[in-house]
C-alpha cells in the first residue's frame, strides 16, 4: 500500500481522496452512511421473506439518517439541505408508532406461528381457534 500513498493518488495536498476532512464532514458522511444502509436492511428482508417487508430497522436508521443529515446541513448553515431534511423525519417518526400500535394487536397462532391480529377467532392459516384475549369471553370476529 506504500506505492499508492507515494503515489498522491489518495492524499493530495493534505486532503484524503480530494477532501478536506473535519468532524462536521464525518457526520455528514456518517448520516450518509445510516441513512443508505436502510436501503441495505430492506433488501435483505425482502429477499429472506421472500416478499416486499419494510422491517422497523428501516424506520430506525431513516429517523437517525435524516436527524444526523438535518444538524449537518443546520451546521453547513445550506438553507436548500436543511428544508430537505427539516420535515422528513415526521413519517419515519409515524411509521414507527404505527409499527409499535399494530405490533401490540397481534397474536401469534399456537398451532402454526402464524402473525394474526388480535381480534381472530380462527386462524386464517390452520382454522384453529385462538385464544380469548380479553379472557371474558366475548365473541370476537372470525378471521379472513
């Protein structure tokens, strides 16, 4: 590797690959760096589920990517970054409520694993009946 720091390709006149590093440029590139790999975590669910899967992880690094991304470009005082970022975290912030309420209605069957919403009688998967969440024994809504 010697031959290629000799060579200036990397370091020219005091700045890595043409850039004059700083800490506020290694947030930027660090918020660059969240914010993609959501596209990253998404793929790979989508791949092992074998269908189109937004997991939470997704919301997660959008939240923090485009927060990181908002005090850079506030700190770059860039009027045209900051009003790309001042808002966009208000749907992953969203997103992730909407996850958190919709994950607490769920049931896993036990005769099948499959996910269902809470209010089931029947699995839609195997028919089985599920339990009574409430316990008072209501009558709940038949499943899809």
């Amino acid at each position: 590797m010697d031959w290629l720091s000799g060579s200036g390709l990397i370091w020219i006149e005091g700045r890595f690959l043409g850039i004059e590093w700083h800490v506020w440029k290694l947030v930027g590139w660090v918020g660059n760096a969240v914010f993609f790999s959501r596209f990253l975590v998404q793929w790979y669910a989508t791949e092992r589920q074998r269908r189109v899967v937004v997991p939470q992880a997704f919301w997660w690094l959008s939240l923090v990517g485009s927060l990181i991304l908002l005090s850079y470009a506030i700190q770059r005082r860039d009027s045209v970054f900051i009003a790309g970022q001042a808002f966009s975290w208000i749907p992953y912030l969203r997103n992730l409520w909407i996850h958190r309420k919709t994950k607490s209605s769920q049931r896993t069957c036990p005769s099948c694993d499959r996910i269902n919403p809470a209010h089931y009688r029947y699995c839609p998967g195997c028919g089985s009946v599920q339990a009574d969440p409430t316990g008072d024994g209501s009558v709940l809504s038949k499943g899809c």
